[in-house]
C-alpha cells in the first residue's frame, strides 16, 4: 500500500464547509446555523480518531442528517467540483485501504456519514476507496468485541504502507504448472506496539486482504503463464525489470511480490527459460 498521508489537509480545514455555505441550496440558512457545531466536531476530530478505545459518541446533529448528507451527496457546483476532483485523483494507482491495484474510485467516509453525519464534508474524513473495500467497510466503524476501530485510517497512518507482502508459490507437479497454490505472508514491521500490530491485523482481517491479493495473485499467475506460452518475450526478463523498476516504490505492491516469487521459482525459472522466443 502507498503512503497517502500527503492528503491530509491542516487541522480545523473547512474550506468544503465554506463552500457549502456560501452557496445559493435552499437549506443554506439551516447550516449556517449548524456551522459553530460542525467546526466544534471538525477540532474533536483528531483526537476521535486517538481514541480508540470506545467507539465515538453517538451525533448530535443526526436530526439534521439529511441536510448535511445532501451538499455531498448533491452538493452545489463548486463543491462538486472538488468532491469530484478528490475521488478521480489520477496520483492514486492503488487503494489505501487494502493495496488492490488500479484507481480507487469511491470516496469512503473513515466515520460513516449515516452515524456522524457532521463529518459529511471533512476532507480528511473521506479517503480514496476500491469497490471491495468499500462493500466490506460500508457502515461499520468498531469492532465491540476487539475494543479498537476495525480500520486503519489510510491518512493519518503510515503504518499500511510499511506492510510487507511475500507471497508463496506451490507448484506440485512440475510438468503442470497451471496446477498451483498461491499463499501468502503480510508481516508488519516488528518495531510498531503489540497494539498497533493488533488493528493492523484486524484491518487486514476486516478488508479480507488476503484473500483479495491472493485472488490477484493468481489471475497475474496465469495471465504470465499464459503470455510465456506464446514465446514472444523473455518473461524472466521482463519480470526482473518489473522488479527492478518498482521495488522501492512499492515493496507492498500486489503485483510486483507475485513477481519476485514468480521470478525467483526454481520450476518457473526453468520453465520460463525452456520458452524463450
Ligand atoms: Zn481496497
């Protein structure tokens, strides 16, 4: 997973909010007078997110839910404009969340927006999300039975993009290599707390990861078995350079650890080498 913590705004940034209320939707007058409430949560924000010992209060303004949902969910057009620009941020090429390559298109709100519907417009409660991720995280927050928020917050931890992915290949029959397994290990770096570790691996457990990335895995598995056939590459090659020209941006990174343990397989190199052009 990539570091996103660059889309973090300052504290108390309610740029959205100013935008909200400086426009001409007919509830305007309603949120400015929700406005002194909403900067209140927007300061408490942070230290929500610290707390992570009991789940967050319930909201105060859930009796104006639909409002305060309606300027995201249609907001007014130089609002729109931003939202839009936030959820097609082409600098993104991985979720957050859970890694899966390709552009996260959905805007999650981290605190649900049907609970805390004050944070409905907080830039950094909404963080770039794959559909997976978003059909398994939708509504939930807290995990009762752990006493810790069920995920990681992509843009105030770093902690998901330190992860390390290592993925195992079986290949039982060496005549058969369409016959495989694919396993695979996500370690977290040994200096973070035991408490740290514990909601790192709940988010993975919460996001089924694994399960996500090994699927991957195995789709990329065959689609480089299926390339080599045709003998029009030197897949070995083509591999390592892949490697090389991406390991130290994403050491994480689902397809380039599916092919170091492709490139480093002793009945897959000899294969690979055995169907050169
Ligand atoms: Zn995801």
């Amino acid at each position: 997973m990539i570091d996103v913590k660059g889309l973090r705004t300052r504290k108390g940034s309610d740029d959205w909010l100013e935008l909200a209320i400086n426009s001409n939707k007919d509830t305007v007058d309603q949120l400015k007078e929700l406005k002194p409430i909403i900067k209140f949560y927007y300061n408490k924000y942070e230290k929500l997110l610290r707390n992570q010992a009991s789940e967050p209060q319930t909201s105060a303004v859930l009796a104006h839910s639909a409002i305060l949902k309606s300027y995201y969910t249609s907001p007014p057009k130089d609002l729109g404009i931003q939202i839009k620009a936030r959820r097609e941020n082409d600098e993104l090429s991985q979720c957050p969340f859970c890694g899966r390559p390709g552009y996260p298109r959905i805007l999650d709100h981290f605190l649900p927006k049907n609970r805390w519907p004050e944070y409905s417009l907080l830039k950094n409660n909404l963080v770039n999300q794959c559909s997976a991720c978003s059909s398994k995280k939708s509504e939930s927050y807290f995990c009762i039975k752990n006493s810790s928020p069920k995920f990681i917050h992509p843009i105030y931890s770093s902690v998901l993009s330190k992860l390390e992915l290592e993925f195992s290949i079986n290949i039982p029959n060496p005549l058969d290599i369409k016959q495989f397994e694919i396993s695979l290990e996500i370690k977290i770096p040994p200096h973070y707390s035991v408490k740290t570790q514990k909601r790192v691996k709940l988010h993975i457990q919460s996001l089924e990861i694994r399960k996500y990335a090994i699927e991957h895995a195995e789709r990329t598995y065959l689609e480089w078995i299926k390339k080599s056939l045709l003998r029009r590459v030197d897949i070995l090659d083509m591999l390592k350079n892949n490697i090389i020209l991406n390991e130290k941006l994403h050491n994480n990174d689902w397809t380039i650890c599916l092919q170091k343990a492709m490139s480093q397989h002793p009945i897959l190199i000899r294969h690979f080498e055995q169907h050169l052009p």
